[in-house]
C-alpha cells in the first residue's frame, strides 16, 4: 500500500482541534437549533434553512460530538430539539422521496437513541429505515436514489448510498427484523458488482434496467465525467464498504475496500487531500475537496478494526497524517457566528459534462464539518458509531 511522509496528528493534537471544532460548534447553536444548516457555506458562513435538505443530519451530528467531548447539556439539548425536528419531518414526509435517509437520520436520531436512549429519536429512525425500504427494486436489487420510483430515466443507485444502508444495519439490530439488513446486503452487492471498475476507481451513478433487472451503464451527476473519478464517490466507497463489513464480516466488503483505498491513495496530491474530481494531480488549479479526507479518514479507521496489527497500523498512520493535514491547513480556528469548520469542501462543480447543479464550490460543506469532528473523535477514544 502506497505510504506517506507526511506529519501526523497526535492524540493530543486531536483533543486540541477537536476542541477548537467543539468551540465553533457551541458559537453556532443559536442559528441552528430552531432552523437547521444549510448544505454549504457562502464565503464559509453557513445559511440558515429549513429541515428539508439531504444535508440536515450533519450538524446534529456534530452536536451530538460535541455532546460526548463536553458532556454539557446546552448540547444535549439543541440536539434534542432537532430530534423532534426530524419525527415530524419522517412523520410528515417532508422531502424524503429519495435514498438519503441514513445521512438524516443516523447521525441526528440513531445519535439521540444511542447517547440518550431518545424513544422518539428511535422511532424517527425506524420509520426513516422504512422509508429507504419503500425505494428498493426488486428488478436489479438496489435503491433507487431520485426521482420518481420506476422512472426509466432514473432507474439508478449511486454509490453515496453506501452510507444510507447502516440505517438498515441497526434497524435491524434494534428491532429484531432480518429484513432491513437483508434488503441493505442486496444493495451493497449490486453497487460492489458494478461501481467499481477494474482499476478500482468508482462510477457516481449506475442505471439498471427497469425491466430486466440488468446492469446498463455508469454516468456521473458530481464527477467530472462519465468515466473519471468523483473525489466523494471514491470517499464514500472507502467508508461505505468499511462499515457494511462492521455489520456483516463478509471478505467481499473487505476486499472491495482495499481496492478502492488503493486507487484513492495513488491518485492524492501532496498535502493528502484530493481535487474535487481524481482526475485532476498535484499542480492543478481546479479546487479541492476536504470533506473526502475526512470521510477517508474515518473510513480508515474504522477498516483498522478488522485488519491484521500491521495493517491496522498502517490505516491508523494514515488516518492520523490526512486528518492531520486537514487541521493544519483547512480547518477555521475562529469566525464569525455561521462560520464552518473546515474550509475547501465542494459540493457540485459543474463540468461540461456532468449533470450537476452547481452548488458549494470551494467552501464550507455540512458532511465535511461533520466528519472532521468524527475522525478527531475517533483518534481521541473508542467511539461508538451513529452509523
Ligand atoms: N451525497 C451527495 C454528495 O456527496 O454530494
């Protein structure tokens, strides 16, 4: 596996910028405790907005983190809050016809459940876990991400989703009922047999054939182009893959990470974190996206668990070097109320050939702030998981 020179953080380190993070964090909960935060940042200062994005899990999550590092329950009690948020959001299908009720709901309510015994963040969950199942197809064995279910111009998964299917995990964990797990085993099994290509980089999206069931084509939507390398894809893929091994132990997941990994550590600039599409090496001018470090990193360590001691330290020493790189170099310090926590995220950057609405380009990105916060955390201590 390729190696890196870079420094690294130390535990002591991770405390501090955890730390820093936990600051901006308690500076910001007045914006978001009765609204929640928009998807990115305009010039790193986050908009509020109501619970309707993809996106709104995040910041509870990262209360949630600042709750487990503090202990304080000003936290507890805005996270709280966004827990009755997200009941009446699942309760009253509030923009919830897509695939991303795991981003929602693992890191705000799963989070509640775990850390406070929160029914109703429990029964948000569930009911979230029942919604993703509504968007199984049966014809090709996978979730349908957007649009209407059926829809032949979008009979598609993508491989974001491998982090909406824990929700299914611990679904089935916390009610006894197979069937969750079963129906997220069917989707990873698709994605691992599709997504990924020979050189173990990743396709965005996959289209299915609605009336076969069979595997039609590979398209971007946030990549550059059909058949480059969108930076998050491959960082989902890394952390998707490591967590549905947690759950299942099958070689295969396994398998599937190391070869993703290997392909997102040979196409990483110097300073360790990628442009926003892997296509684009060290010396271009194209922005960059910190989020997919991050996610790497907990991806990393999370894969450190299962793997032999000098494997296990070899993903640690990485982890450890591209969060380190993102607290030196990315991470805000201090700001002004609605500041992020790490800047240089993207979200959508439009391409001539992807079919993104541009969005985020170049700041402050909700699930970078977050999984920042989660990397530190695990660095600090054995944490226990919201996915
Ligand atoms: N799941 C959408 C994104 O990563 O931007």
């Amino acid at each position: 596996m390729k190696t890196f020179p870079n420094k690294i953080l130390t535990k002591s380190q991770a405390e501090q910028a955890l730390d820093t993070a936990v600051a901006l964090v308690r500076q910001n909960l007045p914006l978001y405790t009765d609204h929640c935060q928009n998807h990115s940042s305009v010039h790193d200062i986050y908009p509020q907005c109501e619970n309707n994005q993809w996106t709104c899990g995040f910041w509870p999550g990262e209360v949630w983190l600042s709750y487990e590092r503090t202990s304080d329950a000003a936290f507890k009690n805005t996270a709280l809050t966004l827990v009755d948020s997200f009941l009446y959001r699942i309760e009253n299908k509030i923009e919830v016809d897509h695939h991303d009720m795991g981003f929602l709901y693992s890191p705000s309510c799963v989070a509640a459940y775990k850390l406070t015994g929160s029914e109703k963040g429990r029964r948000a969950a569930i009911l979230a876990a029942d919604q993703l199942c509504t968007r199984f197809q049966e014809k090709g064995s996978f979730f349908q991400a957007w649009g209407p279910l059926g829809a032949k111009d979008n009979y598609r998964y993508i491989i974001d989703c491998l982090l909406n299917v824990p929700l299914l995990y611990w679904a089935s964990e916390t009610t006894g009922d197979a069937h969750y797990a079963e129906l997220a085993h069917r989707h990873v099994t698709t994605c691992l047999a599709n997504s990924i290509r020979p050189d173990g980089s990743t396709y965005h999206t996959f289209f299915m054939d609605p009336v076969t069931g069979a595997p039609v084509r590979g398209a971007t939507c946030q990549g550059y182009k059909d058949d480059s390398c969108w930076a998050r894809g491959q960082a989902w893929g890394v952390y998707g893959t490591a967590i549905s091994y947690r759950y299942t132990k099958r070689p295969e997941y396994l398998e599937a990470f190391r070869r993703v990994l290997s392909y997102y550590l040979d196409r990483l600039p110097e300073d360790l974190i990628p442009y926003w599409d892997m296509t684009f090496t060290e010396g271009d001018t194209e922005p960059r996206d910190s989020s997919s470090a991050s996610i790497v990193a907990c991806g990393l360590l999370e894969a450190a668990k299962y793997a032999n001691p000098d494997q296990a330290a070899e993903y640690t020493l990485l982890a450890a070097q591209m969060l380190g790189s993102v607290a030196e170099h990315y991470a805000v310090r201090q700001g002004p109320q609605g500041i992020g926590l790490v800047r240089h995220g993207t979200y959508s950057k439009k391409s001539p050939y992807n079919t993104c609405t541009p969005e985020g380009v170049d700041e402050c990105v909700s699930w970078g702030d977050y999984f920042y916060m989660e990397g530190l955390t695990r660095l600090t201590k054995d944490w226990t998981l919201y996915w």
